[in-house]
C-alpha cells in the first residue's frame, strides 16, 4: 500500500498553513518595517529642520556655545548631528570626533539638501549596522550656506522587527503542527469508511457476496455504503437465483434421463422377440427426449430472454396476430371440448414484437387448455386506451389455489408436480411469459378461483423503455384476488 491518504492529507495541511503563514509575515513584516521607517523618517526630518536654524548660527559664527547647543541637540533626538558648508564640508561633528571635520561629504542626502530639498535614506553601514540619514538645507535669506544631516541608529526599530519575526515563525510551526493533527483525524474518519469498503469488496471478490458495512450519514461515503450494500445483496440474490436455476434445471433434466436410460436398459436385458413390444418401449422412449428437447428448448428460450439485448417493438395488427395462434390451437380445443372465444377491438394495433407477442399468446393458451376440462370456456379479450394496451386470458378451468398463486411464475414451478410432468409441462412457460412482457415494459397479473377459474391480465404500454425494466416487480401478483 502506498502512502495513506491521511498522510498526505496531513502533510499537504501543514505545508499549506505554514506557506500560508509564512507568506502573511513576509507581508506583515514589510509593512511594519515601512511604516516604521516613514515615521522615523518623518521624526527626523523634522528634527533636522529645527536643528537647522541653529546650524545656521553655526555656520556663520561659529563659536563654543553652537557647538554645545548642537550637541546638545544631538543627544536629545537621539541622533548624530553634522553641519556642512555649502561645499559639503563637516564643519561640526555632536560627537566632536574631530577625524570627521574638514571631510567632504557625498551623500546623496547632502547633495540633495544642498540643492535644496531634505532627503532621508535608510543605510546598512559596512558594520552591518543600520542607520537612517536626514538631511535638510540651511537658508540664510532665501540662500543656501549649508546643510544639517542627522544620522540616527535604526536597530531598535530592527531588533523590534526581528522579535516579531521569531513569533510568527513559532505561531506559523505551532498552527502547521495543530492542523496536520486535526487533518490526520479528519482523514481517519474519512479513510475508515473507505477501508470497510475496501476489506468487503476483496471479500465479495473471494467469492462471499453477501457483504455489509455500516453505513454513517448521508453523505458521499454514506450513500456508497449503502449502494455497495445494495449492489452486495443483489449480486448474492443473483448468484442464488442462477445456482436453485442450475440445480432445478439439472433435476428436471434427469428424470426423462433416467427414464429412457430404464426403457433401453429394459429392451437391452428382455428375451422378448416381439416387434410390437420394442415398438411400445421405442414410443416411450421418444415421448421422454421430447421432453427432453421441450426443457432444453425452453431454458434456452428463457435464457435468451434474460440477455440485455434489446427487442425491437413494430406497430402490429394484433387482431392478425391472435388469429394466426387462434387457428393453431383451435383444433386442439375442439378435440378437448372447449369453446375458444375471441373479444378483440377491431383495428387493434399496438407496438409489440411480434415473436414474443405470439410465444405470448402460446403459452397463455396453452396453459388455460391444459387445465380446462370438456365443456369450458376461454376467453381471450384485447383492448387498448391511449396509454396501455390490455390483453386478458380468462379460463373456466380448475383453477390454482391461492397459496400457490405468487409462485406460478417461478422457474420450473408447478402447481401440481407430478401430473403436470405426465402432461408434458416444464414449468417454464409463465416464466417466459413474465420475461416477455417484462421485455415490453409491461405487467402480468394472475387471478384464479379454485374450481372456478383463471385468468392473467398483460398490460403493454404505449412508450416502451429501450432496456428491460428491473426484475420481478413488473410481474406483480396480487395475493387473495378472487375475482372471478
Ligand atoms: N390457466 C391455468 N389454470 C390453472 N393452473 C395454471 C394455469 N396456468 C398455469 N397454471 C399453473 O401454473 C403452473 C406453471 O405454469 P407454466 O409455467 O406454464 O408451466 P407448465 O405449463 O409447463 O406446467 C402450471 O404447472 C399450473 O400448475
Ligand atoms: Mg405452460
């Protein structure tokens, strides 16, 4: 595993807090120490100015006592005091050291003082000492005869500087530290969730489907939770559904399995020399792999129509349609003494597939024939509104007891196992049927009267989903409908 995602959370916090920070002092440090310098600046320009009415008295009679007083000036604003002639010559020091007099000053303070106009600049001497320079012109008459230039020490104003840098600094590691801890935690509460996630998932992936986490809040990672619990539950449901369709389909595989295996074994092992007799066995037999081809051919069916692919629907004459299966069976209800009524609205046309329609219709009657005796009745009704087309079967027949109801829809079920088997059922058809509709985004409902009858309801809609509508909420059995 790479580095975890609180890591790097908390990493990224504290780089970002303490870049944050440090970028806010950079700045708040500049502006402090601006401020602080125009001030000062301000300070001694104007210190300069006074001093410069003295400096003139200095300048054009020097004596003891205006040297004194410059000094005196000097220690008071706390700065060193020079006085220039008008060639920038140093013509009295405050600190009276005596090396500087007579020098000639270049400053570009001076110079600009004695153009004129006061000057100030902030210096870092060769000493590494910081100095600020405030120079002015002094005027006798209108006319410039020199310059006053203090040199005042900045390191106060520094060092003040410096004590606020080394606070920021710790406020800045100390904030960095406190936001990596909260950001370690948060990202725990984060990455927890996720990790459950991820321990289920390698589970299901192992093969054990049915899987849970916990799901907490509505949040993003709430509602992934609780989908990975859907998805978890619907891939168990799945994976049991194909295992009972796998172990039904191989049960009922094997009873016509074991009978023609009994029937040829039989006809192996007799003496008897009679044709008719193979002829009997041999009858048998072939009834047995065709049920064999009926099974296969219906779970290949059923198989087919649980693939996504999609159907195409075409606007059909339904009336033709029933026709063409109506004269198909007709001949068989005529030979069980049932009466086949057809109630259709003329010029019925609706978006079907006209194979699944058809397989439909087979099954439907077939079934409805099946379990009809002598003297019944089926109906078959069709009528449309603007939004559905319904197409009812309805039977006089025995009827399917109630408790049984929900179920004639599973796979392979029958009511009644073992005669249903000797009448060629596999118990598949009304899954077909349910497949099918579901394929045309319409809904099946049954509704049956022990002894009295039954009936199923299609209802086909007019807009039709390009993809099969979810599983097995479209074929809807209302449980105790008695209806008939
Ligand atoms: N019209 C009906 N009247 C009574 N029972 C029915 C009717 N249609 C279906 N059934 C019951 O539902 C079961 C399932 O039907 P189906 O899936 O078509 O299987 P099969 O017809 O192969 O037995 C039937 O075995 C039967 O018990
Ligand atoms: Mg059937």
């Amino acid at each position: 595993m790479g580095i975890s995602i609180r890591w790097k959370l908390a990493t990224a916090y504290f780089l970002l807090i303490i870049f944050i920070l440090g970028l806010t002092g950079l700045f708040i440090l500049h502006t402090l120490e601006r401020e602080y310098l125009r001030v000062r600046e301000a300070a001694y320009l104007a210190h300069a100015n006074i001093i410069a009415t003295a400096g003139r008295d200095a300048l054009l009679y020097p004596n003891r006592n205006t040297y004194y007083l410059i000094r005196d000036f000097g220690s008071r604003v706390g700065a060193r005091v020079l006085v220039l002639d008008r060639q920038g010559k140093v013509i009295i020091d405050s600190l009276g050291e005596g090396w500087l007099e007579g020098l000639v000053l270049g400053h570009e303070e001076v110079l600009a003082a004695l153009a004129g106009s006061g000057k100030t600049g902030a210096h870092v001497l060769g000493s590494g000492e910081r100095v600020l320079y405030a120079a002015v012109p002094v005027l006798q008459d209108k006319v410039i005869v020199g310059a006053v230039m203090l040199v005042a020490e900045l390191d106060d104003i520094y060092a003040a500087l410096g004590a606020i840098r080394r606070q920021m600094f710790f406020v800045s590691l100390v904030s960095g530290f406190l936001a990596a801890l909260l950001s370690l935690w948060l990202a725990g509460l984060l990455t927890r969730p996720i990790k459950g996630l991820t321990g289920a998932a390698q589970q299901m992936a192992q093969g054990r489907l049915e899987q849970r986490v916990p799901v907490r809040g509505k949040d993003e990672l709430g509602q992934l939770a609780g989908a990975f619990n859907d998805m978890s539950s619907k891939l168990a449901e799945v994976d049991r559904t194909r295992r009972r369709f796998l172990a039904d389909a191989s049960h009922e595989l094997k009873s016509p399995l074991s009978s023609i295996k009994a029937l040829a074994q039989a006809l192996l092992d007799t003496d008897e020399q009679n044709p008719t007799v193979y002829r009997e066995f041999l009858v048998d037999i072939d009834t047995e792999a065709d049920r064999l081809t009926r099974i296969v051919e219906n779970m290949l069916q059923l198989t087919r129509l649980e693939e996504e692919l999609p159907v195409t629907l075409e606007i059909q004459d339904i009336g033709r349609l029933v026709d063409n299966v109506v004269t198909m069976i007709q001949p068989r209800a005529e030979n069980g003494g049932v009466t086949l009524r057809v109630d259709l609205t003329p010029g019925l046309w609706w978006p079907v597939n006209r194979d699944l329609f058809t397989r439909i219709l087979i099954n439907l009657l077939d079934n409805a024939l099946r379990h009809t005796p002598a003297g019944g009745k089926i109906t078959l009704e069709g009528s449309a509104g603007k939004e559905e087309m319904i197409l009812r079967v309805t039977d006089t027949g025995e009827g399917i007891p109630p408790r049984y109801l929900p179920r004639i829809f599973d796979r392979f079920y029958r009511v009644d196992q073992a005669r249903a088997r000797s009448t060629g059922g596999t118990g598949l058809g009304l899954s077909i049927v349910r497949q099918a509709v579901n394929r045309h985004g319409g809904r099946i409902t049954a509704a049956s009267s022990l002894g009295k009858g039954t009936s199923f309801e299609i209802t086909f809609p007019r807009t039709v989903p390009c993809r099969r509508t979810s599983g097995d909420d479209s074929a809807h059995v209302p449980s105790g409908v008695n209806n008939l």
